[in-house]
C-alpha cells in the first residue's frame, strides 16, 4: 500500500505543478525577481544606458532629507486617499441602504450607479472632468444659478485635488454593488429583535448594520486605500501631465514616473517604489491589526 | 396606503434624479460629441441645435497618417489576448490551489495572497529593464505577457473561492469513472467555473482596455498606439485642443466597455458582489 501511494503522490505534485507553473514562472520572473532588483537598484544610480553604479544609501538620504517634492506629492497622495477613500464607501453605503429596501426595479438602478465605477478608469472620462470643472464649465454653470461664482477649479492650486477626489467618489458604485450584496445577508430578525426591544433607526445602524456589514467594509477599505495610493491617470490627465499647476497634481505615482521614465533616474525611482511599498504595508498592517476591534466576524463560520 | 405609494414615488423620482446627476457627465460628453465645435462650450443644454457628424468624421482621421481604426484594432488585440491569458492562467493555478494536494501549497498561497496587495510600481524599473533587454519596448509583449503568467492574482483567489464552493464529491465520482486530476479540471471544473471566468475576462478587459499607464510606457511608435494612447494625444492641455473629435473619440472608447457591460451585467456585478471584487 505505502509502495503505490508513493509514486501516485508524486503523479499528483507534478499534475499540481504544471497546473501552477505559469504563476510560478510568473512570480519569480514578474514579481520576487523584479522586487529584488528594485531593492538593489534603489541602492544604485542607473539611467539605464550605462550600468548601475552602487552609491548605498544615498537616494535613500536624498528623499528624506533634501526633496521637497518627494514629502509635497507623498502627502497630496495621502490627503487624496484619506478624503476620497471614506467618502466614496461612506457614499456607497448611503446609496446601498436606501436602494436596498426591497425597492422595484432595483436591478437597473445598481446598473446606472455602477456605470460610472465601469467608465471613470478611462482617459476619456479624466478629460471630461477636466472639462466639467473648468472656469466655465458645467459645475460652475450649476453654482451660478445660486448666484455663486465658482473659481476655476483646475487651474487653482488649491482646489485641483478636490477635481481629482470628486473624480474618485463619483466611482462609488463598485463599492456600493459590494455593499448591498452584503446587506442582504443580514438577517432580518435582527432588526425585528431590535424594534421590539424599542432601537430606534440610528441605533440599528451601528448596533446590526455597521457590524454584521464590518467584514465586507474592512476589505473594501485595504483594497481601496492601496489602489488609491496608486491613482495616476486621473492626475496625470486632469492635471498638465507634468504635476503641475505648482505641484499640485504631482501625485506620488507621477512622481515616481517622471523620476523613472522623464528623467531616467532609475534607481532614484526604484527608491521611491520602495517608500512606498513600505508606506502601503504600514497602512495596511494598521488596519489589519486593529481590524480585531472593529471588525465583527460572528458566531456563524460562514464569515468571510 | 395612500402615504406608503406617495412615499415610494417620491423615492424613485429622487433617485432618478440623482441617477441622472450622476450620469450627467457621460450624457454631456456624448451631446457635445454632435455639436459643432463653436456650440460645445457655449451651449449649456444636452440636446445639440445644431446636430453634425464632423467631429467623428474628423476625430477617426487621428494623427500623423494613423487612423483612429488601427488604435481601436491594437486595443481590442491587447484586450483579447490579455482576456484569454488571465482566464487560461488564473484558473489553471486556482484549480491547484483549491482542489490539489501538493508539497509546498501553504507557502505558495500565501505568497499569491501577498502579491495581490503588491504595488505594481514596485516590480515596475526592473520589469521595464527586462523587457528594454528582451527588445520588447514597441512590443504588445509587456502588456500581454503578464496576463499569461497568471500575473493578476486577484482573479486567482477569486477563482479559488469559486471552486472551493463546487461540492466535492463531483471530483470523487469522476474520479471513480477514472477521471486523472486534468481530466477533472476540463471535464467538472472548467464548465462549472464558467461564471467566475466570465467575471474574470469582462474585468481583464476593461482594466486592459483602460491601462494607460503600462500602454504609456511601453508604446511610443504611433502605429501601435491604443485608444487612451491616442486620446491622450489628441489632448492639449494647454488648451489648443479640437474639442469636438477629441470629445467624439472619447465617446468612442467608451463604446467597447459599455456594451460589454451591458451584454454580461448579470455576471458582472453578481460576481462582483460574491467575491468583493475591486
């Protein structure tokens, strides 16, 4: 017995194995390789043509101690994560809770909230937001019927990251797709239990829903935050392409891309990559590790 | 009664309303697409006065001697190849991770659980200094390549979750019918999965369709141009733009993602839902 299973145990890693070997191939070669490479060359000056020159940890002591650029586009990029990440779940949210109350032609309302999460990636959406919030475009045309003059929000320094977070609440609809899927699972004798016991509506919110929702919200809030800290077409199309006006589109994306491919600074870019992988992790780890406290998983071992 | 059917009105019309607001921004871009040039920024309504076609006439010419046709033939070649790489690849490796014992399997998942939370700019120097070396810049290669290397690991999990759902004692009678372990992929877990791959391909391809960041990098001779690509080039944001072909492309290259969505919606944002997709 113990003779035959053996080589059928074999038979069996090398089926797993070739099943397995393009995303082998492709993490060694795509992934772990890259990563490692990227280490190294943030340790080296490199433009590509000649071959790297080790200089330790120079790059490293230029970003932190004399680029300005570098901390202007890494906190614009944490301001527009922190602003347009909750309002777009908390948006998506509100609109799932109200389409969710057993409401008729549900299906075609979660179609047309969810278009603008289908187009809002596109090159050509960006310009049409580029538009819209013009000096003299649509947002302004509505400010002026209540007799506000709105400024010219992509040309003003100040306001053009608003543009940009506006562009990504308008997406709220993924988010909202995955919060009334998970609304649904809720069970309804929870709020029966809760009305006889005298709750009111506020008190179900963040006593059943907010809750029995947690599982599904602390996921949309890791994958949001990293894809957010990632955001580059609409800076780079919404703004001039360069960071400007004065930066304030530099996010740290563009940044990173103006280093690597405008400049050929390659191993100062790989630097900068890894900043931010590191910055990505600690948030990350953050929620992970408070996610004890506020994230509820039940008593049911169905949880996700 | 009365009150409860009243209420109920007054909450479809808001939210049409809000629907519409929302949408707004797309309708506008489509109206102004037939406006003539001189009517797009002055005319505030959506319906246009004046109703042409020049722009889409004007916009399809593109730049330099390449039509905006052959933009659209590189998308959709980019697009397809990379759908067909992710749902070939991604369901391969989720197949072993959700139904094959193998040493290794616990590391080796983890590992692919990690690389979803990966930033692509990470890998993104040394991937451009390989490809440089390979002669693939002004190639498809690094575009497509990836997805045929089951890059995209998030379709893998999403495919593992779908497959761990697919009772078991489906494999176990075929393989009392003498079913190997590829046979049973082809055979149970292939055609079950259908739905999932369905998911899969329709985000492959928009997010492909949409890539502008890697097709940027990788792409600067004109005749392999994509669709953002030749968007993008058509856009001045100092401001000398020809609005009216630049907004009538852009209302073009949304037509390919938006029928898609249209034709597989069900799929799409039932998957979507199931497996906390994006």
């Amino acid at each position: 017995m113990r003779k035959s299973r053996k080589p059928l145990a074999n038979q069996h890693n090398l089926t797993a194995y070739t099943f397995l070997l393009p995303w082998l191939i492709g993490f060694f070669c795509l992934t772990l390789g890259p990563m490692l490479g990227s280490l190294y060359l943030s340790l080296t000056k490199y433009n590509l043509l000649t071959p790297p020159q080790w200089i330790g940890f120079a790059n490293y002591i230029e970003i932190f101690k004399e680029d300005d650029t570098f901390s202007n586009s890494l906190w614009l990029t944490i301001k527009y994560v922190f602003i347009s990440v909750p309002l777009r779940l908390a948006f998506a949210l509100m609109v799932a809770m109200v389409l969710n109350k057993g409401i008729r032609a549900l299906g075609i309302y979660r179609t047309i909230y969810y278009i603008p999460s289908l187009l809002g990636g596109s090159v050509a959406i960006a310009i049409v937001w580029r538009q819209i919030f013009d000096g003299s475009g649509l947002v302004n045309q509505f400010l002026g019927w209540f007799g506000i003059q709105g400024p010219s929000w992509i040309s003003h320094p100040s306001y053009i990251v608003y543009t940009i977070i506006s562009l990504s609440i308008w997406q709220f609809g993924s988010a909202m797709v995955i919060f009334l899927a998970g609304l649904k699972q809720v069970p309804a004798d929870l709020y029966e239990a809760a009305q006889v016991d005298g709750a009111n509506k506020v008190r179900q919110f963040f006593r059943i829903t907010l809750p029995m929702l947690s599982p599904v919200i602390f996921f949309n809030l890791v994958m949001s935050i990293i894809n957010s800290f990632q955001a580059f077409t609409p800076a780079f199309v919404i703004g001039d392409g360069r960071g400007g006006p004065l930066d304030a589109t530099m996010f740290y994306t563009l940044y990173l891309y103006m280093k690597g491919f405008s400049f050929f600074d390659m191993g100062y870019a790989s630097a900068l990559a890894w900043i931010m992988l590191l910055i990505i992790g600690a948030f990350t780890a953050i929620i992970f590790v408070t996610s004890k406290y506020w994230v509820f998983y039940g008593d049911s071992k169905e949880g996700r | 009664m009365e009150v409860k059917k009243i209420n109920g009105f007054t909450k479809h019309t808001l939210i049409i309303i809000f629907g519409v607001a929302m949408l707004y921004p797309v309708l506008w871009l489509i109206s102004s697409s037939f406006k003539p040039n001189e009517l797009i920024f002055t005319e505030p309504g959506l319906w246009p006065s004046t109703f042409t076609l020049d722009n889409y006439v004007n916009g399809w010419r593109g730049f330099q001697g390449v039509a905006f046709s052959k933009f659209f033939a590189n998308s959709w070649l980019i697009s397809i190849l990379s759908v067909l790489g992710n749902v070939i690849t991604c369901s391969f490796a989720a197949y072993a991770f959700a139904r094959l014992n193998f040493k290794f399997q616990k590391i080796w998942f983890s590992l692919m659980l990690v690389t979803i939370m990966l930033p692509y700019h990470v890998t993104l120097v040394p991937q451009y200094v390989i490809f440089n070396e390979l002669h693939w810049i002004n190639t498809y290669f690094p575009l497509v390549l990836p997805k045929w290397l089951a890059h995209d690991s998030f379709f893998i999990l999403m495919m593992v979750q779908f497959i761990r759902g697919i009772p078991r004692e489906l494999d176990e009678s075929a393989t009392i019918d003498g079913c190997n372990q590829r046979q049973i992929y082809f055979r149970i877990i292939m055609p079950l999965l259908v739905p999932a791959l369905i998911s899969a391909a329709i985000f492959t391809f928009i997010w492909s369709w949409d890539d502008f960041f890697s097709q940027m990098i990788y792409l600067s001779d004109i005749k392999l141009f994509t669709v953002q690509l030749g968007i993008r080039s058509l856009f001045d944001p100092t401001g000398q733009s020809d609005w009216g072909a630049l907004l009538a492309m852009s209302a073009l290259s949304l037509v390919p993602i938006t029928l898609i969505f249209l034709i597989f919606q069900r799929y799409f944002l039932d998957g979507i839902a199931t497996t906390g997709l994006k």
